[in-house]
C-alpha cells in the first residue's frame, strides 16, 4: 500500500509542477512578470531547504499586474488554458478540469514591485520575508501551516523576525505555541 500512496503523491505532484511550467512558459513568452505567491511557494521553500518536507496544494496561486490581466488571459489560449473568472477570482485552468481545483489563481494587482523574485525549479516566487508577512496577514489555518512548515525548515530567521510589526509577531508566538 506505501508505493500506491507514493504514487498518488508523485502524480500530483508531477501535474502541479507541469501546470506551473506552464504558466512560466506563457508569462516569459509574453514578456510578462508574477510571483508564485501561497501553497506553492511554501512548497518549494521548505522542500529547498529540507526535501520530503513540504505540504502539497491543490492550486497555483500567482500575483500579477492588474495591467497584464487581459495580455494574460488572450495568452492563455495558445497554451491551451482558459481564462474564467469563478467566484470573483480570475484564473487560469484546463478546459478538461473542474474551474477552482487544480487552476492557477490569478491575484492581479493595481501596483505592484515584482522585480524582486526567488527562483526555484525555474519558477519565480516572491521572496520569502514576503511571503512570511502574507501569510502572517492572511493568517487562515492553512496559512498558519504554511507557517509551521516554514519555521521547521528554520526557514523563518531571528532577522526577518526582528522585521516583523507587532501584530505579526505576535501571530508567530501563536502559531509556534500549537504543537
């Protein structure tokens, strides 16, 4: 039974790295910038710095420019993707797969500074004190997850802690209180 899990767990893991490539392959054909930004981003942090150790997710989540959302959605096509806004949320998915799961969420905002970046397997992340605050902010369960993950990886340093507003560090006492 080990080895059907496992294969389980490298199937998706294949179909969500596949996805990502996919959406690196029409960001850099159009010239156009995004972060990987959520579950994803965690994913790759924690699995760089200790391997076997990440969270899997469902989805890609990206931050794009507001301006490029149109430019985004008409390349989308010629890669074989569809543009489909569900729920408010403007994403990317397959046209044989069901909208939300396994889609790439487009997060578009009006000004954004994406010239720094983290690349990881070839895919460009937002940088990880970036990530550490949004994650802080959002602060769902998952998110406080992604959070334990990161810090178990001794991912989460003393001086990005020291950056922390008062309210996110105490978040961070909360989520390193819970076993």
């Amino acid at each position: 039974m080990p080895d059907l899990v496992n294969a389980f767990f490298e199937v998706r893991l294949e179909q969500l790295f596949d996805l990502a490539g996919l959406a690196e392959q029409l960001f850099s054909s159009g010239g156009l910038e995004y972060r990987i930004v959520g579950g994803l981003a965690t994913y790759l942090y924690v699995e760089e710095r200790e391997p076997d150790a990440g969270r899997l997710t469902k989805d890609i989540d990206i931050v794009v420019r507001r301006a490029d959302l149109e430019k985004i959605a008409k390349a989308a096509a010629s890669f074989g993707l569809q543009h489909r806004q569900v729920a408010g949320v403007d994403m990317l998915v397959r046209p044989e797969q069901p909208p939300g799961r396994r889609a790439i969420h487009l997060y578009p905002e009006p000004t954004l500074d994406l010239s720094p970046c983290q690349r990881i397997k070839g895919l460009r992340l937002i940088p990880l004190a970036d990530l550490i605050r949004m994650k802080l902010t959002s602060f769902r369960i998952k998110d406080q997850m992604h959070l334990k993950d990161l810090d178990e990886a001794g991912l989460i340093t003393p001086e990005m802690e020291t950056g922390l507003s008062p309210v996110l560090a105490e978040r961070l006492a909360q989520v390193r209180a819970h076993e």
